[in-house]
C-alpha cells in the first residue's frame, strides 16, 4: 500500500516564525539572524558590533549554542539583555525555540535583535525564525569555496560578513573568488570584509547596520 | 531533519495503522547541499527499534529551477549561477530548489 504523505518538514516551523515575525514588527525592532561555521568568530562579531553601537541602539541578543552558556556570558558582561538557549546537540534554532525565548527580553525596549545561530552552515539556512534579515559569515581560514559548496545559506541571505581578514596574508584564501561565486549564487548580497582582531572593516559594517536598524524603526512613524 | 522525518513518518504509521514500512520517498532540494549518504545513515539510526527499521530510504533530487522576471524564461540552475541564459539579468524568482518532504511511503 502506498500512503501519500507530501508533509514539507519545514513547513511547521514556517508557521511559528511567522508569528514571531508579526512580533517584532509590533515591537518595531529590526531582527537578524546570525549564522556560520563553527568559530568563524560571530560571538566575536557580536562582542564587537556592541561595543560600537552600544550608546546608539539598544541591541538584545539571543546565544543558540549546543550545550554551553560560554558565549552567552560573553555578551553579558556588556550589561545588554540577552538570553540563551541550548539545542542539546541540535544542529540549529527553530522558531519555536525563538519563541520560547522571547518573553525572556523587553522587547518593546529593543531597537536590534541580533540571534546568533548554531555553529553550521547547513540546517540553519533553512529554518526560518521570524527575521528580517540573515547575515552569513566566512572567515579566510575556511577556504574560499564554502560559497559553491554551500549555496543555499549563501542564496539565503542578505549580508555576507568576511572575517579574520586580518588572516588573509597566511591563507591561501581568495576573496575574489570567494566574493564572485557569492555574488553569482546572489547578486544582491551585501558584502563586508572585517577582522574582530584589528577592527578593520567595522566602521563600515556598523555605519550600514545603523542605518538599517533606524529604517525599520521609521517605517512605523508614518 | 531526519529527526523531523521520524516525526511525520511516525504519525502517519499511528494514523493508517501501518504493520511494517517498506520504502520512503523524500523529496530534496538541490540547494539543500544534502549529502543522500549521510541522511540515509541518520535514517537508519533513528530508525532502529521502529516500524521502520529496515526500510528503504529514496532521496530524489529536486533541481532549481527559475523564473526570470524580466524575460519570462524559465530555466534550471546550473552550477548555482543565478542568472537567466536569455538576457542575463538577476531579477529571478525561484520556483524549486528549496524544499525538503516526505512524499510517500510504502506500506503493510
Ligand atoms: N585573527 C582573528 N581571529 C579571530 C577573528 N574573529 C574571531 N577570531 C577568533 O576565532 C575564534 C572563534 O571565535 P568566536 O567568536 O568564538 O566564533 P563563533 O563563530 O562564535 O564560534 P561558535 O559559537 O563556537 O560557533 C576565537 O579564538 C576568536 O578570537 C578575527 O577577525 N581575526
Ligand atoms: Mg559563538
Ligand atoms: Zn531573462
């Protein structure tokens, strides 16, 4: 016998990131969804980009990690809100768990809300949490063809943050091929090449991100 | 996912009060960068000790596909190269290329 099932595995969490979604547009806060490798350096990111914006926009984080609360207590120690959720081995965040975590932050009192994802570039690209915008990262010490190997979170996202930059001389990274095969998988991705160790690149990378966090905040004033 | 597979699979064994599961098709897009081997062996871990135990696992490659917006052509994607082969532009929307179901199953 023969059962159709046709069932998009995806298709529950579909439902849940969309009212996470209609949250953050009630609180009018614009939300990014952080994801790369394992140590391609988002917490350092993170800890970075918050040192700059800090006195301009009031961030809150959300840490996916798989067992610890080591990153976590990393971005706490900047005294802005931020909660953690472990996955217990899962390989990425869901919307559920998203939801599960939000009432752990005073939304209404946020601009930004920046989720750093697990550690993969695989499962992540395709679980859909509510936000505005997924930033992927790629730092040089990963070889310049995770693009090509890799496509959908590439496809997926809007901001493709080159870190380690600093590393570059040491590597056999080539960040023009690595910004081609990026661009032809999307062409409308937003690239920034930046290195947490030197600070380069960040004033770029914060300028936008500024920007965008004030554009999502006016669309409301009409 | 495979976990997520288990999840639905298990469901419709409750709800057709299924004896033993032969086969599972799923469908996966190509975009998915789903390694077919390693999902099999998932399957076969979770599997284990279940109505599916044993069962076989058929992966079928979804390819993706295209709608240019400015043109009208509908293409496949090769190479993941966003771009239409009629007049090169990037105003695309995508048709298939994402997706990840169980499509059937056969059973007892
Ligand atoms: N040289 C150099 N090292 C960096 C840079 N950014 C991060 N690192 C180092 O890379 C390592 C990993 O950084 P994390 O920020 O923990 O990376 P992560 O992506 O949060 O890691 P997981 O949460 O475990 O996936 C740390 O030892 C950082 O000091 C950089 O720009 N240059
Ligand atoms: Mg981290
Ligand atoms: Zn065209």
């Amino acid at each position: 016998m023969e059962i159709k099932v046709l069932s998009n595995i995806l298709k529950a969490n579909q439902a849940i990131a969309a009212e996470n979604q209609q949250l953050f547009q009630k609180n009018q806060l614009l939300a990014l969804n952080l994801i790369s490798s394992p140590g391609s350096g988002k917490t350092s990111i993170l800890e970075k980009t918050i040192e700059l914006l800090n006195s301009t926009i009031r961030l809150g984080i959300i840490e996916g990690d798989l067992q610890t609360s080591k990153d976590a207590e990393r971005i706490n120690v900047f005294g802005i809100p931020v909660v953690q959720i472990n996955t217990e081995g899962g390989c990425h965040l869901d919307a559920n768990m998203i939801k599960m975590a939000l009432p752990g932050l005073p939304l209404p009192e946020m601009d930004c809300l920046i989720i750093e994802n697990v550690g993969n570039l695989v499962c992540p690209a395709s679980y859909f949490l509510g936000e505005d915008s997924k930033i992927v990262v790629l730092s040089v010490t990963e070889g310049d063809d995770k693009p090509s190997k890799y496509p959908i979170i590439f496809r997926e996202s809007q901001i493709l943050l080159i870190n380690k930059i600093d590393l570059l001389p040491f590597t056999n990274f080539n960040l023009d091929i690595a910004k081609e095969d990026a661009l032809q998988i999307n062409p409308d991705l937003k690239i920034f090449e930046i290195s947490c160790k030197n600070g380069q690149g960040f004033e770029d990378w914060t300028t936008w991100l500024a920007k965008k966090v004030n554009k999502k905040n006016d669309s409301f004033h009409y | 996912m495979m976990q997520e597979v288990i999840k639905i699979l298990e469901e419709q064994v409750k709800t057709n009060k299924v004896k033993k599961v032969h086969k599972v098709n799923l469908k996966v897009g190509k975009l998915m960068s789903v390694v077919p081997s390693s999902l099999i062996f998932c399957f076969e871990i979770l599997a284990k000790d279940t109505l599916m135990e044993g069962a076989t696992l058929d992966i079928e490659e979804v390819p993706v596909k295209c709608l240019c917006q400015d043109c009208g052509t509908e293409f496949i994607v090769e190479s993941f190269i966003f771009l239409c082969p009629q007049c090169r532009g990037t105003n695309l929307k995508q048709l298939s290329g994402n997706e990840f179901m169980v499509h059937n199953m056969e059973v007892d």
